[in-house]
C-alpha cells in the first residue's frame, strides 16, 4: 500500500525551532506534534528546541519529510 503524501508550504527562518516547526504541521494537517518524525538529508530532527538552522537546514525551499512515530 502507498503511502499517502501531503505536501506543506510553510515560512520558516534558521531560527524557527523544531517544536515551533511541528507546531505549524500541527495547524496546517492535524498531524499532532508529538506524533510527527521530522527528517531533513536523512537526519532526524529530533530536538525540539534547537533551531532548524542548527540542523542544517536552509530556510529557502528546504524539503523535510514528516513521518508518524
């Protein structure tokens, strides 16, 4: 079976954290926050108070993956 894909638009800066960005998830899909598995380049995004830019990740045109725990 297929995974179901659903894509996000979000703004976002380097300081934006990663609980703040499953946060918007949150808003925007109903997937809640402490359901979501965030990865960028293969990394988890697994701490909710560092900063996406401390993970690496590029606000401008960033893909990160979501998945359920």
């Amino acid at each position: 079976m297929a995974k179901k894909q659903r894509e996000l638009k979000l703004t976002l800066t380097a300081e934006t954290t990663v609980g703040s960005l499953k946060a918007q998830i949150e808003d925007q899909s109903s997937i809640k926050a402490d359901a979501q598995v965030l990865k960028f380049s293969g990394a988890v995004l697994a701490d909710d108070a560092k900063s996406i830019g401390a993970c690496g990740v590029s606000a401008d045109g960033a893909t990160i993956t979501v998945e359920l725990k």
